[in-house]
C-alpha cells in the first residue's frame, strides 16, 4: 500500500460501495472538494425529480452504469454506461428518465469558468485561438 508524504495510509474507495437506493430524485455525495472543483458521485432513482439546472459553472459527467435521458438546452441526449459530456455553464439541463436496474451512477466535475471564458459567447465550436469548425 503506497504512503502519502505524511505517512498516512491511501486507501482506495469504490463508487459502487453503500448505494442508496432512494424511491425519487438523486442523491449527491461530495467525493473531493480543491478550491473551486468539486468531483462527486451521484445516484439516481428510477424517478428524476423534473429540477432544471442553470449552473454559472462547467460540469463534465460520467454516467458509470445505468442508462439515462437528459435534456440539454431543449435537445433529448440519450446516455449508457461509459458515455461523458460536458454541460456548458449556463446550459439548461435536467435528467428525464434514468434506469432502474441497474441503478444510474455517475461522477460529476464541477468545473469553474475561467476568467477569459466568462466573457465568450459560450461557441464550444471554436477552439482557442482558431475560426469557427464546421
């Protein structure tokens, strides 16, 4: 077993220990927490909660298992397990149907703006320093 630079032990965790199994909604649990990012795993019911986000920060998602319906700013996305996304800040979302066997896991990012990203536009199509992709 490695050792930090304190000594203590590292010890692993597993995202699949202890899942709640709540009737409704999700569940959110804190994994990390360093200055502004935030890393956490989230457990979702069979029966999202219809709660619409607008976020003033980035969240790139894992869905770990299950399968699940969002809607991002209007549009139906579809994801099974192994599929990621990044929601732009200010991206309207909300999960619309999520598996019930097995139940939905996901890791979640929050990811702050940087300071030069909150004056864009929010085009995700053009990469920095270049034009628009097509």
């Amino acid at each position: 077993m490695a050792a930090s630079s304190q000594g203590a032990s590292i010890v692993p965790a597993s995202l699949f220990d202890a899942l709640p199994m709540q009737e409704t909604g999700e569940q959110l649990d804190t994994l990390i927490r360093r200055g502004d990012v935030h890393i956490e795993r989230i457990v979702s019911s069979p029966r999202p909660e219809p709660v619409r986000y607008d976020q003033a920060h980035d969240e790139w998602v894992l869905l770990l298992q299950g399968q699940a319906t969002l809607e991002l700013a209007g549009e139906e996305v579809q994801l099974a397990a192994g599929n990621h996304l990044l929601i732009p800040a200010h991206c309207p979302h909300r999960v619309l149907a999520t598996s019930e066997t097995p139940r939905c896991v996901w890791l979640a990012v929050h990811i702050p703006l940087a300071p030069d990203a909150a004056q864009s536009t929010g085009d995700l199509s053009t990469p920095p320093g270049g034009s628009p992709t097509a």
